[in-house]
C-alpha cells in the first residue's frame, strides 16, 4: 500500500484487478446496490472500519439501497496505491 500516485500504464492496468471500478476525475468509482437501507448502511459501517484503521476515508453518497463511492488521495491529487488497497478492502466487503 504505497502512498505514491499510479502512473498511466498501472491506471490502465487497473480494468484487470479491479474490473468494476472506473478511473474517473483522478479517482476510483464504484456504485453498490443493497437490497434496502439497512444492507448499504451496514456495508458503510464495515467500510469505515478500514477506513479509519487506513486513515483514508471515502467520498461516499448513500440513498436508500444505493451506495456510490469515490477514492482518491486527496494530498497526492489522484490514484495512489492506498486507494487501490481500499477499493480491494470494499470489494471484498460487498462479495460478502
């Protein structure tokens, strides 16, 4: 987990490892549909366990069973290492 920006061949590669995700506006982002509100906000509630252990927190919207979220390293000005780990860390909570 490096906190070093991504550079464009690792971006390009980034449709192999995380093939859900979109490189957009120099971060990473995904939406997630739960069967209602409780699901979602229990999967932001696991999230923001990570996030708080990582230090690096989502810029995240919820509407009822909708969770859309973006990662990016704000202080680096796009897709570092960090966000690539956090986006594994989400995947796995939504697969579970």
């Amino acid at each position: 987990m490096k906190r070093e920006l991504l550079t464009a061949e690792q971006l390009v590669n980034l449709s192999t490892g995380l093939p859900d995700w979109d490189v957009a506006s120099n971060g990473l982002e995904r939406t997630f549909e739960f069967g209602d509100f409780v699901e979602a906000f229990s999967f932001m509630s696991a999230v923001a366990l990570h996030a708080e252990r990582l230090d690096h927190h989502p810029e995240w919207s919820n509407v009822y069973g909708t969770v859309r979220v973006r990662l990016t390293t704000h202080d680096l000005g796009g897709i570092s290492g960090l966000d690539i780990t956090m986006a594994e860390l989400i995947q796995g909570l939504a697969n579970a």
